[in-house]
C-alpha cells in the first residue's frame, strides 16, 4: 500500500507543503470575492436567495415549532424555551441547506472555476468541471459521522468547535475535491494526498493522523466549517466564499507543481538545506571544489534556492566543469524552489 509518510510535514522551504497556512484561505477567499466584482454579483444573488429561504424558514419554525417543542422539552421552564430556540435555529439551518442545495452547489462549481481563472491556474482542455451529480451529491465525505456528531451543534461555540475539529479534515476534502475532480486525480491518490495513506474515511476516523493540527486539510476543514456554523449567514453565504476560499487553495498547489504525492514518483521532495544539516555539509564541501561535476550539481538541485546554485555555479566554474551546474543556475533564476522542468531536461541532455 502506498503511503505519504509524515504527510503534514513534508515541505520545502516552508512550515507548509503548498507555502502558506490553510486555515488563511477562507479569510482570504472571503475578501477575494469582496473584491472581485464578477464573484461578488454571482455570490450576492445565490445568498439572498438562500437568505430570504432561511429567513421564511426561521419565521415558520418560531411560529408553529417553538412554543410545542419547549413544552415537550421542560413543560415551558425557561430553561426549556432556551433550548427550543437553539434547536429551532438548527432546523431552520437544516431546511435551508436542503432547500438550496442546488442553486448552491452549482453556484460553489463556478465561483471555484471562476476563482482559478482569475488567478491564471485554470488550464483549459486539461481540468474539467465537478460534474452535476458530483455537485449535488448529499452524501459527503464521512457522511454518518458528520450526522452522528451534528447535535454537539446544540451546545454554543464548543459544540460547533467540537464538531469542526473531529469533520476538518473530512471538510477540506469535501472542499478540494473539486480540485481533485478538475485534474482527474484518481481516488486512491485523493486519500493519500488528504490522510497520508491510501486508507477509507471508515479507517480515517479512527486515525489520529486524521485529526493532526498540522495536516493541511484538517486545518483548512475546521476553519471552513466554523464560518458555516454561524447561524444564517453561515449556511448561505460562506459556502459560497468557501469555494473561493478552495481554489486560491488549489492555486497554490498548482503553483507548487501540484499535489506532491502526485509528484513523488518522479521528483524527490527535500528539506531546504537550512533544514537539512546533512545536505549542508556536502554543499560546503561542494563549495569548496568537488572534483565530481555531477555529484556537485546533484546536491545543487537538491538545495532548491538561486543563491546556493550560484554558489555551486562559481565553485564548478573555477574547476573548468560549468555544464550541469550552468544549467541549475539558470534554471533556478526562474523559480525560487529549485531547478524547473526545462532546467532539469536540460541537464540530462548536457549529461
């Protein structure tokens, strides 16, 4: 079985795989639609649907629910009306998620492709959109534990607390699944990608991997999932944001030569040296005039930066030996992460 070993902590030159904090992205996803006329109008027309929806949905609950359920609860103590009111909310976000679920979910499909678009990530011809089914598809990632786990909702701010930290990562699967789809990343990949093995959300539930606050969807989900526990608001507005919030997500995976397990047959992920005692021990000695080109370039590559290529670029200079470490320099002048493609193809040809 393959497996993403420490999947929350493979990185490059940052504390996270894709460069920035995820539990940031709704936040940013948030202000990115504000600002973004094109997504703020679509947005706006879906939400005030879904607000007027959940807005006649309250008015009926409070009307002909409240009163018979916090009777049924305490016989009408206080204690009871107060309880009533904190379920009658739940029910109202219940209808309205069902009511507009389809207007939303399509809604959530062009915001996500809209958003990558913008941000120049979208490629035509290659990523496709989440189809409809898949749009509407009620039965989400752990779809009984969400359920199951739902009435912790009924306790204020700790319950929705709990409730997002045991679904985050099941959550920010849900959210980057469109992303998923858009690549066609098969399933089994998808898994590894998320819990770091290729395991079933069943067997997920029980990992305490799933639940790492260092697992990059786990604090993508959480966050997401508190935006959409505020009541109203939450349920018809911030899932729209919340698609945004996916792609720029997305767009950072895209910009760091996509998902990395993806990436791992091909290219071996490395610390930065800075990180890696071991690999600057070598590259000093590199720096010093390795008589081994090949190995110099090597370890060149694998320090990922433009000042340590130059460094190796000058030391091979010296010894007459400039093809490989020529080109790791000038491939590294375009990408701060180390040599690209062609630099590497480049390489090979020289070899």
């Amino acid at each position: 079985m393959m497996k993403l070993s420490n999947v929350s902590k493979v990185v490059s030159l940052s504390e996270f795989r894709y460069g920035h904090d995820p539990a940031h992205y709704p936040i940013k996803g948030f202000y990115f639609v504000m600002s973004n006329p094109s997504l703020w109008r679509r947005v706006a027309c879906v939400a005030f649907f879904g607000a007027f929806v959940a807005f006649l949905a309250l008015v009926f609950l409070l009307v002909f629910a409240l009163k018979p359920q916090a009777e049924a609860f305490g016989g009408g103590q206080w204690w009871s009306w107060l309880l009533a009111v904190l379920i009658v909310l739940l029910e109202a976000a219940i209808v309205t998620m069902l009511i507009v679920a389809t207007a939303q979910s399509k809604c959530q499909t062009e915001v996500f492709c809209q958003t990558m678009k913008i941000k120049g990530y979208w490629r035509e011809g290659e990523m496709k959109k989440q189809s409809i089914c898949a749009d509407l598809n009620l039965f989400k990632k752990a779809f009984f534990a969400r359920i199951i786990t739902f009435p912790l909702n009924i306790i204020p701010f700790f319950g929705a607390a709990l409730f997002s930290a045991i679904n985050a990562t099941f959550i920010g699967y849900d959210y980057m699944d469109r992303y998923f789809d858009a690549i066609k990343m098969p399933s089994k990949m998808q898994r590894i990608e998320v819990f770091g093995e290729d395991r079933s959300d069943c067997r997920s539930l029980f990992s305490c991997s799933t639940y790492d606050s260092n697992n990059d969807y786990a604090r993508f989900g959480f966050v997401v999932s508190m935006l959409e526990m505020i009541p109203l608001v939450g349920t018809v507005f911030f899932p729209l944001t919340n698609a945004c919030a996916a792609a720029l997500f997305a767009c950072d995976i895209e910009a760091a030569g996509g998902p990395i397990c993806m990436r791992l047959p091909e290219q071996e992920v490395v610390p930065a040296p800075e990180e890696n005692p071991s690999m600057m021990n070598k590259a000093k000695k590199a720096l010093n005039g390795s008589r081994n080109s090949a190995t110099a370039s090597k370890i060149g590559s694998a320090a990922s930066s433009l000042s340590t290529a130059k460094k190796f670029y000058d030391a091979s200079k010296q010894k007459g030996k400039m093809n490989k470490a020529k080109a790791f320099y000038e491939a590294s002048k375009t990408s701060s992460t180390g040599a690209s493609d062609a630099g590497a193809n480049y390489v090979r040809n020289e070899s």
